[in-house]
C-alpha cells in the first residue's frame, strides 16, 4: 500500500490535487470557450443567412408583387433548412412578415428592432423570448438585413436567427472527455506514484524517511562543518565527493566533483597520491604552502563500489606577519590592469561600469560610482561638487543589501562621509561602520541592513578631473575580508584619479556626439512626404564612434514622379554632417528646376568642386573629398525609373516574385571628382509591386565581412516579399548591423506602385486654333468621368491657354495629358524648348495675360525640359471649388485693362 507519510506519498496527493484542479480550469474554460464560440459562429451564421437571402435574385421583386406570402414563404423555408438557422423571417419595412416557419405567425408585427436596419445597416441583437419555433422556445440570436432596391431605398427586411439553447449543446457535448481524461490522468499518476515508491525503496536500501533525514543532516556536517578535508575519489580516478576544507586546503573549482583528479589543476605529487589505491597513514604531504597530514583508506568493505576515502589536515602554522611585499606587487598590478580596462571606450555609463570591475574582489567587495547627471549628458560640471548624483555603476556581490540601485538619484546629507570626502577633495575611509555614526545620517534603516548584510568597512573617494568633480566612488568590504586602513587611502585615490580623467574624455566626447548627432537629424528628413507613387520606409542610425555624412531623400516631383536620394559624406563631425545639409539643400533646390538626374548630379559635381576653394587656408584640413550620390527618379505613370549615381552603391531589385538582382548601373566618379565629365543613368521598368532598397556602405560593409558577403545578407533579407517596407527596414538592420556600428547607416525601401489608365488621359493636338475648343469640351467629359466637376471651370480655362500658347509659339508634336492623382496634374508637352515667362501685362497690351490667368488658378506650375522639347505643368487641388473666380481675382484680372 502506498504510505502518505512517505514523500512518494505525498507527491501523490499533490498530483491529484493537480489533476482535479486542471480538469476543472478545462471544463471551465471549455464551457467559456464553446459558448463564446457558439455564440460568435451563431451571430454570422445568422447574418449569414439572412444576407444572402436578401440579395438572391427575385427578392425584391416579390416583395414589391401583389402577395409576397406566396413567392417567399416556400423559398423561406427552403432557405432556413439549408441554412441550419431556427426561423427566417420577411417582412416590409412596417415589420409585418410575410413569411414564418409557423404560417399562423404571417401577417403579425415583427418582435424585433427593425429602425436601424431601415435605415440601410444589419443589425444583430439578442432577443429574450418569442413566438415557438422549430428549434424550440427561449432566448435567440438573431440578425436583421434590409433588402434594397436597385435605387438604394429599402424594400423589406430579412431576419434570421439561431435559438441560444442549440448554440450552448456543443460544450456539453465535450465535457465528458475532460472528465473522462482527468480520470485517466489520475489513474496513470496513481501507476507512476507506487512504481516511483518502489524503486526508492529499493534504492535508499528500505530506509525510513527518518533515517534518510539524519544521514543527509550527517552528510551535510561533513561537507560543511567539519575543520578537516575529506575526499572519496573512486576506482575510476574520480573525484566523488570533496567537503569545504578539502576545497580550501587544496585549492579545487567549484566544478571539482566527478572529474578526474588529473584534471582539476592539482600538482603531479599531488595526483599520484590520490590516484593509488595503497592505503596510507598519518602521511605528510606538501601542497603549495601547506603541510598537510594525510590518511587513506579504501571504502570497498563499507562503501559498496570500490575506490578509496582521503582525509587532511592542515599543519601548517598561521603566518605571524601578512606578506607586504605581495600586497605591494598586487597593488602594481591592479593599477596596471585599470590602465588598460578603464576606458576603453567613450562612453561614460561604460567607463564607470569599468572602473566597478577591475576593483571588484582585488580591492573592495563592492564598489559604487555615482556621476553628476550633467557628466553623463555630456555637458560640463559645475564648480560645486555636493549636489545630486546617479547611481551609474555598481558591482560585486551584494544579494540581499539594500544599496542604491543602479539609476537612483542620491543626495548625500552634511555630516555623511561622501559629503566631507567631497568638500574636502580627499579620500575618507570609515574603517569600521559598525563603531561610527556619521555615515548613518544619510539613511539610518539602510545603514542598518547594511551592517545586518555584514558590510564593515568604506572608502569614499571623489572622481576628480581638471580640477572638477565629477563624481563620486564608494569601495565596500565585508564578511570575511579585512577592514579599510589608512594605508588603502592613496591607492584608492590612484585608482579613482585615473577613472575620473577616462569619464571626463568620455563626458567631452559624448557632447561632441551629440552636438553632431542634433545637427544630424535637424538636417535630416522629419517624415515621409504625402504621396501615391511610391510606398516608402527609411531607417537611420549614426555611427557610435563618430557621427558621419549619410544621408537620404525622398522628393516629390511633377507628373506623379518622385525623386529617391542618398548619399555619403566621407568623414566624421560636425563638418561631416554640415557639408552633408549643403548638398542635401542643393539637391531640393535642383529638383525644384526639375532636372532630369544626369544634370542634377552634373551640378552637384560641380558644386562640391568648388566648395573647398572657397574655404580659408586655415580649414583647408577638412576638405570635401569622396562625396558620393545616387539619385533616382520614378514616374508612376509609366512605370520607369531613371538612376544616376556618383561613387555610390547601386540600389538593390526585388522583383515581385521575390527575386532579388543588383542592376548593373554606369557609376560616375565621386562629387567633386567628376572633371565635367557627364553623368551616364540607367533606365529601369519596375513593374508594380517591385521594390528598390537605396543604402550607404555602412548597411553592408564591416570589419568583419567584405562587401560581397553584405550583399549576399542583403539579398537573403529583401527577398522575404510578404514584408512591408517598415518590416523590411527593420529586419535588415537586425541582420546585418553590429553592435556597435563603426559607420553612419541610412537605408531607404521603396515599393512601387502604377497609377491605374483609367487615372490617366492623353490627347494630340493638330496645330490648329479651332482644335481649343474640341479639347476644351472633351476635357470637361473627362473631369466628369472622374468626378470633379467642381474643377471644369479652371481647369477648362488652363487647358486653353495651355494649349493655345503651345500652338501659337510651339512646335508639333503637341500633346495635353491629364492625370488623376493627390492632385488634378494638367500637362502639354511640345516639340519646342522655349520656356514662357510670367509677367504682368501694360494696359495697352491685347494679349500676355494667359500664363498670369493659369498661375492664379493653379495651385503650381512650372517647366520641364525633355529630349524632345518641353513640358508644362500645372497643379490643382482637388478639394479646391474651381467653379468660378473669387471677387479678388477678378478685380485682378480687370485691373489688367483700366486705362
């Protein structure tokens, strides 16, 4: 029988009191489950039905006929059995029905609230009772559909619904096979428990619970108690069982059990003693600077398996005097080692973090270093030093001690040993905590876990540079390790002036990088610009040793165009990121000339050339050189898009299929490099759907991997197509940055998108004035075919000035086209490159008011040039009510003709 006394026993009951607790949380959330299920899968069930009864053809018809009743009650029922609902109802929109699965009910008002679904919504309610019906009486579910007419009016309504007490059957259904599994599980763990309850009698040799207690207890006291080493190594060389002594007397790690005794770092002697099987009596044995006495015996005839048992002690007599010249050595070492751990980068949260470490267990148990929060910003530190400070850093072992945490915010109140350390600029030790009071002041109860959490001894030091403080550090000791003396003062203060001059370069530096990275990002995009082209995500992540000069764009040009920019600045700093604001200004100013993308980088070449002559000789050390473009133009009308690019990396492809190619595009040399040389661009068909990911070197490029291995990164990233271009950003940056990158990143995702033929509309124009009118009217058929009629007057008058200037002054071929986009782009295009100029007619001038009258009824327009002429273009809000001239612009316009 099972004893419940036994700990196989109780294991038993606490598996039944699981079991039963599981079955019961399943039947529960079962029941919950299948009832909010039910009740979900009933709602669209009825809606459902109801639904596609309405919209069945002859419907309306019938209910319009002379007797609905006739037509729709068969089909009704018809409907409602292949359905599996409880009733389907219809009814006019007085909510009498006309059709019902008892026919008593036809003709009798609809129970239901019909008002929303009259006026044109489905409506879904939980009704509380009604009429019987075949699925039985009670509670329903049911939905209410309206029935419209081919003009949108209501015709009637249809309702449909599903009785609650049918949705609830299926949890029902389902609750035998938990209980019927908590059963099982209950009897399996009843097999489990009294097999386990066996095999422990076996193994523990049909010991008691008792006896077992007492042996562990006596165990215990040989492992921890007892002042004198034992070890049971067995037959095999294994070290199988070692006490606390043993561990101290020889020197063994943690992990010294079940290794071999060859392999835990004793000395030869040492092995061989402990690997023979010949026993050994009262033998002396040196180990290290111990003379130990040693006993052996084997443990065959009492143990069971063979092996042996050693037991030490150590004779050696304590040391009289503490070894000064080996602290000394010490002292040196640890110096040396915080000369090269401390401030090996320029982060200050990091050096602090560092200085905790190189002096933790060397010299203190723990150590704390508080910073002014100004030091850790980056900014410079007032003159006096007792103000607030951070807890920045702190390390050692400190389970259970109440110390601040890393952080908070502390201010040390007068009479503390941190504030007289600070007001005096020297190191202050409190050799014991417990027989001083000072240091209580700054929080009694603290102090007091403290000294409960056995700590003893402090240091307070304050972190001093160029005259400064900057912070404060605070060394720690307790239980066993020896209090704080005098002597401890001027090695702490060493340690701690070399740490303060590390976070003082850090602090300066970390102002410098963020002045750099403010004037970054100012410079920088804010956001994406509204438009239909493309779909666009962008990341950027200055470098951490330096910020640099990457940079990107996206510009919105004329035509349903958009411009895509990046580009790198070599270097780092403030100039780095200034020169990269001025190329990034000259390149929004070229594409407002709307260049094509040869020309823009032509100047932009030329711009940067000059840039350095016109610097002073004493800046002549930060020149521009090695400035590097890409510059893409995409047109959503015709799907293309134009690169050009100078010293930069070519974009990346994914194809709709998810094919991922690097298009080989001309490169030209760097900005300010090119010697007037033209620019070659390359012309690319995206279909939609296609994606252009535009990126500086610093996405691929690493000291660990070349240029090859990050484009092949690259490709695997881009090529999962069911990302958006916010999740393509991202993944890329988890994929290929490190750490710590060493170089700005920018990367730009583009997903192209074709504006639809039907959004765009082309005409020839012959070069006859009696054409205007021909246009002007099929315009205006246009403007209606998408809806913006409110437009026809300006745009009708910008078409004919338009295409009336072309055809006085231009040359064939002359085309107007319309495009349908965020806005209403007009453009005529011909064969001419003469570009018209506003200007403001003389009162005694017949004619030149035509492009004055488009620039005040446009919201913009311009010009551009193409290989085969000339475009002009103009802009129209399509909210704006264009259907006649405001009272101000017509006094304009008449102001042209007074005398």
């Amino acid at each position: 029988m099972l004893n419940l006394g036994s700990a196989a026993g109780q294991v038993f009951v606490a598996q039944v009191i699981i079991v039963v607790l599981l079955v019961a949380a399943g039947a529960l959330a079962l029941v919950l489950f299948a009832r909010q299920y039910s009740m979900r899968e009933a709602r669209q069930q009825s809606v459902t039905a109801a639904e596609t009864f309405a919209n069945s053809p002859g419907v309306v018809a019938a209910l319009d006929s002379r007797n609905p009743t006739a037509v729709l009650q068969p089909r009704a029922e018809a409907a409602r059995q292949r359905a599996d609902v409880d009733f389907l109802v219809v009814m006019n929109t007085h909510g009498i029905r006309y059709t019902h699965p008892f026919p008593e009910a036809i003709g009798k008002r609809f129970g239901g609230i019909i008002g929303p679904s009259l006026a044109g919504r489905v409506t879904v309610e939980r009704t509380r009772g009604g009429p019987p019906l075949p699925g039985g009486s009670g509670p329903a579910i049911e939905a209410i559909v309206p029935v419209f007419r081919d003009n949108g009016s209501v015709a009637g309504l249809v309702a449909a619904g599903v009785k609650i007490q049918n949705v609830t059957r299926l949890a029902e259904q389902q609750l035998p096979i938990v209980f019927g599994a908590g059963a099982g599980a209950l009897a399996a763990s009843t097999a489990g428990t009294m097999l386990v309850s066996r095999r422990l009698r076996r193994q523990t040799h049909g010991l008691g619970p008792t006896e077992m207690t007492r042996m562990y207890e006596h165990h215990d006291a040989v492992l921890h108690a007892v002042r004198e080493g034992v070890l049971i190594i067995g037959a095999d060389g294994r070290l199988l069982l070692v006490n606390d002594e043993a561990r101290r007397l020889f020197d063994l790690p943690t992990d010294a059990e079940r290794r071999y005794v060859d392999d835990i770092g004793l000395d030869s002697k040492t092995v061989r003693l402990l690997a023979s099987a010949d026993p050994v009596t009262d033998g002396v044995h040196l180990a290290g600077d111990r003379l130990l006495a040693v006993n052996k015996r084997p443990t065959a005839p009492f143990g069971g398996q063979a092996g042996s048992v050693v037991t030490l002690r150590d004779t050696t007599e304590l040391a009289a005097v503490s070894g000064r010249a080996e602290q000394a050595g010490e002292r040196l070492r640890l110096l040396y080692d915080s000369g090269v751990k401390i401030g090996t980068t320029l982060d200050v949260v990091r050096t602090a973090q560092e200085l905790t470490e190189v002096a933790v267990p060397r010299f203190a148990d723990i150590v704390a270093v508080d910073l002014l929060d100004v030091v850790v910003q980056g900014e410079e530190p007032a003159r006096e030093p007792w103000g607030q400070m951070r807890r920045t850093a702190i390390s050692g072992h400190r389970d259970g001690l109440p110390l601040y945490p890393e952080g908070e915010l502390i201010t040390f109140r007068p009479g503390t040993l941190q504030a007289r350390a600070l007001e005096t600029g020297r190191a202050l030790v409190e050799a014991d905590l417990l027989g001083t009071r000072g240091w209580r002041e700054q929080d009694p109860d603290r102090a007091r876990r403290m000294l409960e959490g056995g700590l003893h001894s402090l240091i307070a030091v304050p972190l001093q540079a160029r005259g400064v403080v900057v912070g404060m550090v605070d060394f720690w000791r307790g239980a066993d390790s020896p209090a704080f003396m005098e002597d401890d003062l001027s090695f702490a203060e060493e340690l701690a002036t070399r740490a303060a001059v590390c976070i003082d370069n850090a602090r300066r530096y970390t102002r410098e990088h963020a002045m750099a990275v403010t004037l970054q990002r100012s410079l920088l995009p804010r956001g994406l610009p509204q438009q239909n082209a493309l779909e666009v995500a962008w990341r950027y992540l200055p470098a951490q040793a330096g910020v640099g000069g990457d940079w990107f764009d996206i510009i919105p040009l004329p035509g349903a165009r958009i411009a895509l920019v990046v580009g790198d600045v070599v270097g780092h700093g403030l100039h780095a990121a200034a020169t990269m604001g001025r190329l990034r200004t000259a390149i929004h100013n070229l594409s407002a000339l709307d260049l094509s993308a040869d020309e823009l980088l032509g100047y932009l070449d030329e711009l940067v050339a000059h840039m350095d002559t016109d610097e002073s000789e004493e800046e002549v050390e930060q020149e521009v050189t090695g400035a590097t473009c890409l510059y893409a133009i995409y047109d959503a009308v015709s799907g293309t898009c134009t690169i050009a690019r100078a010293g930069h990396l070519g974009p990346a492809l994914v194809h709709p299929n998810g094919a991922v190619s690097f298009p080989d595009t001309p490169v030209s040399p760097p900005l300010g490099l090119g010697g007037g040389l033209p620019v070659e661009t390359a012309t690319l068909h995206l279909p939609e759907g296609s994606r252009l990911a535009l990126f500086t070197d610093g996405l691929i490029e690493d000291r660990h991997r070349d240029l090859d291995t990050g484009l092949e990164l690259l490709r695997d990233v881009l090529g999962q197509t069911q990302r958006t271009p916010e999740q393509t950003c991202q993944a890329a940056f988890d994929a290929l940055l490190p750490e710590r990158p060493t170089d700005d990143v920018a990367l730009l995702v583009a997903r192209t998108r074709i504006l639809d033929p039907a959004q765009v509309r082309e005409w020839d124009v012959p070069s006859d004035p009696a054409a205007v009118s021909r246009i002007r009217s099929e315009v205006t058929h246009q403007l209606e075919t998408w809806g913006l009629e409110q437009l026809g007057f300006t745009t009708e008058l910008i078409t004919s000035e338009l295409v009336t200037n072309a055809i006085r002054y231009g040359t064939q071929p002359i085309r107007l086209r319309l495009l349908h986009d965020r806005t209403l782009i007009c453009e005529v295009a011909d064969g001419s490159s003469t570009s018209p100029h506003l200007r403001r007619a003389a009162t005694t001038d017949e004619g030149g008011r035509g492009l004055f009258l488009v620039a005040q009824f446009a919201q913009r327009w311009g010009t551009r040039y193409t290989a085969r002429g000339k475009i002009i273009w103009t802009e129209q809000s399509l909210h704006d009510d264009g259907a006649a001239p405001t009272t101000a612009l017509t006094d304009a316009l008449l102001d042209q003709w007074e005398e």
